[in-house]
C-alpha cells in the first residue's frame, strides 16, 4: 500500500473582492477535471482558512460531485496558511487516509515537495497548479522519521489547459 499527496496552489483572488476570478475559477475546474481523468479519489481535502483557499475547495467539491464522485471528508486546517509552511506535520497527523488533497499557498507547496520528494522540485508553482507525490509507505507518520519508504515521488505536475 502507499500514501499520494496532492499539493495544489490556491486559485488567484479578486484584488477587490477577494473571491476568486473567472479566470482562476475556470483553472481550477480545469485541474479538478484533470484529477477525475485519471482517477485520483482523495480520501481527504484539507485547506488553508484564507478566503481564496476556502473557495478553490467549494470548486474541486462541486466538480466530484458532478462527476458523480465525492470527496470523504474536507477539513479547514488552521497551520496551513501563508508563511508557515507546516503541510509535512499535517499530513504526519492523518491516519486512515491513503490519499490526501491539500490547498495551500505557492511558497508552502514548494517547501513541502522540496523537502518530501528526493527527486527535487525547484519550478515556480502557479495559482491552480497541483503537484501530485506519492510515498511507498502506508503511513504518514512515517514523513517524520528517516524511513526511505516514505519519502515521495513526483508523480505529476497538474497545470490549468
């Protein structure tokens, strides 16, 4: 058995409204699509409590639903906001998830593939973009420990078409 992460960016907000963009709500729609293709069935969403996070989560929910699949459980996680880079602890805390979708912030997305994934990761992520990883080991606390087994490979780098 094995764990996937996927690491997504936020969608880009309205300097007015702080909603998202048309622009961005469109991209967002786009990677949900590209995650349903090829079957990545998170067991877990969990997402930053900014407002543009909040709002990326709403759009994957919607585009499972309508595709006539769903996401188990989707949970606001307060350490997952901007400058604190704490996605590794997160995911160290889950248990029984095998597949975890985590909406975070571009500079917290790249320190979590930086330091999870030995093959490296050292491109700009974009609003939308998702990063999928993924681990030999069936379990997340294992991301704490110096097990080879869990450290991760990039699997794919989603991006808006």
């Amino acid at each position: 058995m094995s764990t996937t992460a996927i690491l997504m960016r936020h969608g880009e907000a309205d300097i007015i409204s702080d909603d998202l963009n048309e622009k961005s709500r469109q991209q967002v729609m786009s990677v949900a699509n590209q995650l349903i293709a090829i079957e990545i069935q998170p067991d877990i969403l969990l997402h930053s409590p900014l407002s543009r996070a909040v709002a990326t989560t709403r759009i994957l929910e919607d585009q499972y639903r309508a595709a006539g699949k769903s996401i188990t459980r989707t949970q606001m996680e307060p350490r997952l906001h901007e400058g604190k880079a704490l996605i590794e602890p997160v995911l160290a805390g889950l248990s029984k998830e095998r597949t975890a979708l985590v909406i975070s912030h571009s500079y917290d997305v790249l320190i979590a593939t930086m330091g999870l994934c030995d093959d490296g990761f050292d491109t700009r992520i974009n609003y939308a973009e998702a990063i999928i990883i993924k681990s030999e080991s069936n379990d997340w606390r294992d991301l704490t420990s110096s097990n080879p087994k869990a450290r991760f490979k990039i699997i794919s780098h989603l991006k808006p078409a």
